[in-house]
C-alpha cells in the first residue's frame, strides 16, 4: 500500500524544502522525497551564494525583491543569527567591455556607476590596466546557504512535514486519487506532487509521462585559493580581502567572493552543459578560473585549496518554472532555479503554497511585481 498525504514533494535542495515548509505550515500534510542519502547534496549544497536584486531576468528579480524582508528579518525562531551579512558587488569593465557594463544600468536597475579609481580603491589589487569602468551594488549581502536551508528543514518538520531520503522517484502514475511515487523507499500517493528535481527535473517529468521543458544542467566550477592576507605588499600597506566585495567582470567570465580565513572563492563563470549527474570539476576548468583570476588581480596563485562544481539548470529563457503543468493534473513546477534559487527560496515558496492552496498570487507577491505568467510552464511547453 501506498503512503498517502495531501502533497509529494520530490526534491530535497532549498527549492523544494522551502515550498515543503510553506505547504506544510498552511495545513498540508506533505512527504518530501530525496533521491540522495542526505538533502542539499547537488546544487544547494555546492552554491555560494548572494542575495543580489540585480541578477537575472525580470521574473527572477521580482522574485528576489519580493525575499528580502524574510532575508533581513526572518520569522522568529528561524535561525540563532542573521541569515544575510554585508558584501557589496562590484562589476568591472575591462577594457573592452564598455558595452557589457550597460548592460547591468538596464530598466530597474539599482546599480550606480562607479569610476575605476573608486573600484580600485575597493579591490587594491586588482590589475589598474584591467579596469576602465565599473558598477555598484552596495545592499548585495552574503546568504548562510546552510542556515536557510536547516531553517526550513525545522520549519517543515515542526509542521508535521515527514521527510524521506534514498527515495528516488522511479516512475510517477496519475490515477484518480491523484498521483503515486514508484520510489526506492516504497510508494507515495497525493493528489498533488511538486516536482522540485532541481538537475532532474525534466527527467522527473518523463517519469510522469510527460513532455519535458527543455531544462538544461550547466556546469559551474570554484576553487579556494590563499587571499592577500593581513601582512604588507609591495608599498600598499595592509591588504584585508575579507572587507572586498563579490567582483567580476561585466560579461560574466571571472569572480571572486571573500571566504572565511582569508581565502578567497574564485570562479570562471562557467555554464557547461551536462547530463544530471554528480558533476565533479575539470582540470582545464581549474586552470581557466586560475588564469582569469591573475590577469585581472595581482595575486598569483600558489595553490589551489579546494575545487568543486555544481549544477544550475536553466530554462530557455533562464526564469523560473513554477506553475501547474496543464497537460496533467496535479503536476506542479519548480524548476529552472539557475544560479538564483538560493535568492528566490523565500519568494518562489510562498508562490508555490499561494498556486497551489488557492491558485492565486499572494498579494505581497504582486506588489514586488512577480508576474506569474512569465514563471508559469505554459510559456515552454511546445517551444
């Protein structure tokens, strides 16, 4: 016999236990299903993340816009302390890439133009002959992705929410009482089952009979390496990376994010497709991230620290894909999170219990300007 609930969420990374958490509070009962053995291992658990209200396409800046209030001031008891701390971003243009910068001044942008004097005096090291120009954002803040994540967990928990791992989803059958997970720790059945795969996504949809949407997993690479650290260098004085801001180029193809310890997060910006898969970083990779890295800041690298890769699935049109699908009752979306689902959580959650529980928009949604038809499956489906 089949386990029966009111909701199945399949995915177990910050999208799908913040929508878990939000159903569960407003009186669901939900099972959240996780194919690995421990939650947030892909992607979720990789992302080093920045709440940034100018990353991404219209709908996923709504989004954003529409969490900050919960990143700023979560609900009581959510975490022990802040979940967001100051950073900053700083895009450079290099010489160049004049036109890339525009690009980052688009309609409700909130970034200021900043000369390459400011910016330098911001980043000390990086390369002056490498910087022309540039753009700020000074209320970026650093996310506790680990806090968030655990926050909902609780949140979900306490609300009765029953979370099962070594759970992959194997086939997924409509019938008239709803939906039943086949799952490698049993069967599931409810009237609605949230797919929030993440990578697998569209395989998920397969699973269901279903038509996928075109999601693509791409490949993104860090290393920590050894930052400037506290002590003199070359006639500049002290040199503390960790008051830096998140910096990259305007076109996206290096940043780096100060760490804790004096490292320093370095990135290629790359977006490598792949297959779903427990995607682990490419030597080549490294070596790219290493060479941008000392063209555009004055600090060779001595070693690489650590090397990993995660996985961020886009739609075609790089938004969010969340909605009922129309083709099958009960199949809801949450997919296509990019590099912005940590950003979105809060949000993209509340979204979720709104269309589901009722089929509308919650207000506070609508005033931050999400739009759902520009996250709903419809605008994917046949394209």
């Amino acid at each position: 016999m089949a386990e029966t609930s009111d909701i199945i969420v399949i995915g177990g990374g910050i999208a799908g236990v913040s929508a878990a958490s939000a159903l569960a509070e407003g009186g669901a009962r939900v099972v959240l299903l996780e194919m690995e053995e421990q939650l947030a291992y892909h992607s979720t658990g990789r992302s080093a993340a920045v709440f940034f209200e100018n990353y991404g396409p219209p709908a996923v800046r709504a989004l954003t816009r529409a969490g900050r209030a919960f990143f700023e001031r979560p609900p009581t008891g959510f975490v022990e302390h802040p979940l967001v701390t100051p950073r900053g971003v700083l895009i450079l243009a290099e010489p160049g890439q004049e036109a890339d910068l525009e690009h980052w001044f688009g309609e409700g942008s909130t970034m200021v133009p900043m000369s390459a004097g400011q910016a330098l005096a911001k980043v000390p090291l990086l390369r002056p002959e490498r910087v022309v120009a540039a753009a700020w954002e000074r209320d970026a803040q650093d996310i506790d992705v680990h806090a968030l994540h655990g926050g909902f967990v609780r949140r979900f928990r306490a609300a009765g929410g029953r979370i099962v791992t070594k759970a992959e989803v194997r086939e997924l059958t409509p019938g008239a009482g709803g939906w039943t997970a086949a799952s490698a720790a049993g069967a599931f059945s409810a009237p609605v089952v949230v797919n929030a795969a993440g990578a697998w996504a569209d395989v998920v949809a397969e699973r269901a009979g279903l038509g996928t949407l075109g999601l693509v997993p791409k490949r993104r690479t860090a290393i920590i390496v050894d930052g400037p650290g506290d002590g003199p260098r070359g006639g500049q004085g002290d040199v503390d990376s960790s008051t830096w801001p998140v910096t990259g180029d305007a076109p996206h193809n290096w940043y780096l994010r100060p760490e804790a310890g004096g490292k320093l997060l370095v990135s290629p910006a790359d977006e490598t497709p792949v297959p779903p898969c427990d995607v682990q970083p490419e030597e080549f990779d490294i070596a790219i991230t290493v060479d941008r890295f000392e063209r555009a800041v004055d600090l060779p690298v001595k070693r690489v620290e650590h090397a990993w890769a995660g996985l961020r699935t886009f739609a075609p049109d790089e938004a969010l894909v969340i909605g009922f699908d129309p083709r099958a009752e009960g199949f809801f979306w949450l997919a296509g999170q990019g590099g912005y689902g940590i950003q979105t959580s809060p949000a993209a959650s509340r979204l979720t219990a709104g269309l589901i529980r009722d089929g509308k928009v919650p207000a506070e949604l609508e005033d931050a300007g999400v739009d759902r038809a520009a996250l709903a499956p419809e605008r994917l489906i046949g394209s």
